[in-house]
C-alpha cells in the first residue's frame, strides 16, 4: 500500500511520519521488511531531512501470513424469506 504526504515544515522523514501517525512499529516494518520511503521520488532514509514542499512517499509492505492463524469459513442459515 503506497501513501504520499507534502511536507508543511523542515524536520527529518521519521520526525515527519510520526506526525501523520505512523508508529515507531510501522517504520520499523516499512524499514526492515521490504517497504519503501521517498522523497521527491527518490528513495531515501528515515533521518533524511525533508524541507517544506518536498513530497513524501512510503510503501507499506503486505502481511505476511501466520503460521498459527488458518482462514475460516463463515455460513450463514438461510433467510426465512428465501
């Protein structure tokens, strides 16, 4: 999933996505678990800093499925109507 947010002030890119809610967690996942982080269209770090107007883009990458966790199946009773 890909957001992107324009920059209002100078700060650096972690500083910057926590303002807009993103967790210490999320980062960690976008860091270390194949998202992305760009600015302007290039890729960079959560320390590089970002300057008023600059456009500040992440990937968030898709869950990975649990090994304990196994898909059900939900059956509803037919309608009385039906």
């Amino acid at each position: 999933m890909r957001y992107e947010f324009t920059v209002g002030r100078s700060c650096r890119v972690k500083t910057f996505l926590k303002e807009h809610d993103i967790s210490k967690g999320l980062l960690a996942k976008i860091k270390f678990e194949g998202g992305h982080i760009w600015v302007n269209g290039e890729e960079q770090f959560a320390t590089y800093p970002v300057h008023e107007g600059d456009v500040v883009a992440i990937e968030i990458p898709d869950e990975a499925p649990h090994e304990t966790l196994k898909p059900c199946l939900l059956y509803t009773s037919p309608s009385p109507r039906d």
